[in-house]
C-alpha cells in the first residue's frame, strides 16, 4: 500500500483524522474519486481481488472497479492508517421483489472506529452507502438528499441477516433500480458471521462469471457526486444533481471513453470501449 499515491489518486492531501467525520471523508473523496463499474467482465480481463491486482488497477492504472475491489482497497487503506476492519458479506435486495433471497454477492467492512463498530462500503454500485455506526436505528443523510439507515433484520442465522441497511431519497441519485417512491427501501441485508478470503473469492466468481446476472448481462458504471450520483448502463447515461437529472444516450466508444474518463474517474482507452459489447 503506497498511501501517497492513494491518496492522490482520491484527492487528499493528507490523511483524515481516524475519527467518525474522518472515516467519512476518506470514504467520500474514494467514492467521487474511483468509478464503479465491471467493464474487466466484458472486455475478458477477469477480476482479481488480492491488494496488489486491487491496487495496480483501481489506483495505479486509473481504473473502477465493483465490490470486491474498491472494499480490498479501501480495506487495505484503512488497516494502513491503523483501523481494524474486516470484510462482511451481503444479499443485495435493490430491485428485488419482496420475499426473494439473493445469493451473497456484495462484500463491506466491518471497522474498529475507537472500539465501537461501524459499517464501511466503498463499493456498492446502487447508491452512495455512508459509514454508519453498527446500532439498530442508526441514520445519516447524504448530500443527494437521501437518509440511510440500520435496522436488525430477522433471527441471528436466518437468511435474512441480522442488520438491514435501508434507504429513503431520489430515486434519480441511483444507479436506476430504486422504485420511484422516495420512502424508505431496502439496499441490502448482511450478518457479523467470519468471512475468510476463500469466501470472498468464491462470491466474485460467481458475481463475474454466472450467465444472466446484471454484472454479466450489463455494461455498468457508477459515480457518487458532490450532490448526486451519475450512472450508466450500457449506453444510457443518467446523472443527479441537486434534483435535476440528465439521460442522454451514448452513440459512440471514444464518446463513452471521454465521459468514462471525466465524469466517473476511469481510465479506459477508446479502443477498449470499441472491444465492449454494446459497441460491437
């Protein structure tokens, strides 16, 4: 971990205090800094999630990253600066009709913030997820307008996990699969159980190879903004700000490679983006 170059890359000069409002500012400046996204499915690349691949693509190369990448990284930024933290896994129930069980396919960090436990995730594509202390009611407002919030989901062991992270906003600062009410919705359900890395290898190899997923079926990306959130899928752009959404379509790979580069914060060349499926 080479946190100078890290922290260029996210746009701090320094390290933040080790603190509630620190561990917020590093999540946000990574979140507006490195783009979401699982372009390395469709173009064959594969992903790899140990620190060094993590590093040399989403910080070195430039590159976004989903899940299992951005929460190695900033797992690894947070262990350097001196937070305990380990990783969790959750069932993403965005989107879902109520009642369905998902596989656990998301992965967040579990983080020793001055020995009380908070929730990290530098990588959930659907929205932005701000740190929350782990307390059954916990709430925080984002700058999209939207409240998050914790509650304890179900019996301990059951398949709907112990804690439930909700929220209620813009449907518009999302990446699309929020319902359009503004009331409170479920984004996903996790417990405090042990993961070891098997585990989380195991869930990327499902998240980026079982046909007919939404990683696997989609061309996606994702950016959370000052005030809003922008996204793609495939060739639909839609951003957020300040309640005024934008949707345009994109005609071309150096288009998508442009916006890619200035507004999500990834670098992939224009011939990469021709080598896309939705462009061929």
């Amino acid at each position: 971990m080479d946190l100078d170059r890290y922290f260029a890359r996210i746009g701090l000069s320094a390290a933040p205090a080790l603190s509630p409002d620190g561990l917020a500012t590093l999540q946000g400046a990574h979140r507006r800094a490195i783009g979401f996204e699982n372009l390395a499915i469709p173009l064959g690349e594969g992903i790899c999630i140990d620190s060094k691949s993590v590093f040399e693509k989403l910080v070195l190369r430039g590159r976004g990253g989903y899940c299992f990448e951005q929460n190695r990284l900033f797992s690894d930024v947070l262990s350097t600066l001196g937070l305990v933290n380990r990783p969790l896994l959750a069932r993403v129930l965005l989107g879902l009709a109520e009642g369905v069980v998902p596989p656990r396919t998301h992965t967040l960090l579990l983080v020793n913030l001055g020995g009380a436990a908070w929730i990290a995730d530098a990588g959930f594509g659907g929205s932005y997820v701000p740190p929350l202390p782990l307390e059954d009611g916990a709430q925080v407002q984002t700058g999209d307008g939207a409240w998050h919030r914790l509650l304890r989901s179900g019996e301990r062991g059951s398949l709907g996990g112990e804690w439930r992270l909700e929220r209620a906003g813009p449907a518009s600062a999302t990446d699309g699969r929020a319902a359009p009410h503004g009331d409170w919705q479920a984004q996903y359900v996790f417990d405090l159980g042990e993961v070891v890395p098997d585990d989380l290898e195991m869930s990327n190899h499902w998240t980026a190879t079982r046909a007919g997923t939404r990683f696997t079926s989609f061309c996606v990306a994702s950016v959370v903004l000052e005030d809003g959130f922008a996204s793609l899928s495939d060739r639909q752009f839609t951003r957020s700000c300040t309640g005024v959404s934008e949707f345009r379509q994109i005609e071309s790979a150096a288009e998508y490679a442009s916006l890619l580069s200035e507004t999500f914060g990834i670098a992939l060349s224009e011939d990469e983006a021709a080598r896309l499926p939705i462009f061929r």
